[in-house]
C-alpha cells in the first residue's frame, strides 16, 4: 500500500508531497486494525439482530422498552 505524505511549513508556506511504501511495521498494524474494525462491527450487527429479536418475541417497539427501562 502507498502512504502519501504531506507536510505544510508555516514559516515558508512550502507544501512538501511525499509518495512512499509501507513498512512492514505499519502493513501489520494496518490489518491488525481492520481485523477489529471488523469484529466490533460483527459484534455490533449481532447485537443489533438479537435485541431485535428480542423486541419482537415480547412484541413491543423499541420506544416501549426504553420507557420500560427507564
């Protein structure tokens, strides 16, 4: 993957554009944060359809359960 890096000099108002590679370093953190992202999001969508679930076995609305909890 290329990283594109930009830097701004305040002082000169210089914009310096640099195109490189990624290191092995940032490849393994870079797919160590997708392989999250996409486990929170399975967990969240699982969450999401068991609550729903849940909702319609007791045969309320949602707006119901939070008066209900609250």
């Amino acid at each position: 993957m290329k990283i594109i890096e930009k830097e701004f000099n305040a002082l000169t108002g210089e914009t310096t554009i640099t195109e490189r590679d990624e290191t092995a370093s940032e490849k393994v953190l870079r797919e160590k944060v997708e392989a999250e992202l996409k486990a929170e999001q399975a967990e969240a969508k699982a969450k999401a359809i068991a609550k729903s679930s849940l909702l319609k076995k007791l045969n309320i609305t949602e707006d119901e359960a939070k008066l209900l909890l609250s």
